[in-house]
C-alpha cells in the first residue's frame, strides 16, 4: 500500500502557484519540495478557476463549487439513509398491523 501524506497547508500550495507563475516548471518545482507534478498542476488549476480563469483542456470546479458538491452529496447520503429507515419500518409495521388484525366475519 503507497504511503499517505497528510494535506498540505493552503499557504504552501499558494507559495508553489506563484512559482510557478514567475517562470518555474511543475517538474522542477515537484523535485525541489517533494511533490507531485500532477498535485502542482491540480493547484494551478484551482487557483486559475477561483479567480474566474479556464486553462484550456482543463474543467475544474471552484472551490465553492467544490464545496457546495460535498455539502449536497452528504445531505443526499443522509436522505438516502432516512429514506430507508422509514421503508423498513413501514414494512415491519405492516407486518405487526395483519398479526394483530382480527380476521372479518364474511
């Protein structure tokens, strides 16, 4: 299994976005301090879409937007979770109403 790192800080990210944009490379930028090219060219692109660019070839989502994905994939897990709460218990219900219910007389 590959090692995991914890996340790294917003004001390290920033620092490598403005590197980057003063002229160095993500290769080079990645050897230095120990990071993935590709992590180097996800932050650029976030940074580029928050401040209402588009790199071409890319389709990021802003962080708000990113943000607001989390926050409506949570609430619909929970939807989804009390959704089925109440169809297993409308079940069990329905089975204890016909054990109990007297039969009719016809």
């Amino acid at each position: 299994m590959g090692r995991t790192k914890p996340p790294y800080p917003a004001a390290f990210k920033q620092q490598i976005v403005e590197l980057f944009h003063a002229g160095r490379s993500q290769s080079e930028l990645a050897r230095e301090f120990d990071v993935s090219a590709a992590s180097i060219a996800n932050w650029v692109a976030r940074t580029a879409a928050d401040s209402g660019k588009q790199l071409p070839g890319k389709d990021v989502l802003t962080t708000a937007e990113r943000d607001e994905l989390a926050r409506l994939r949570r609430e619909n897990r929970r939807l989804q979770t009390e959704r089925d709460i109440l169809a297993k218990a409308t079940a069990w219900f329905a089975g204890q109403s016909e054990k109990t219910s007297t039969p009719s007389t016809r």
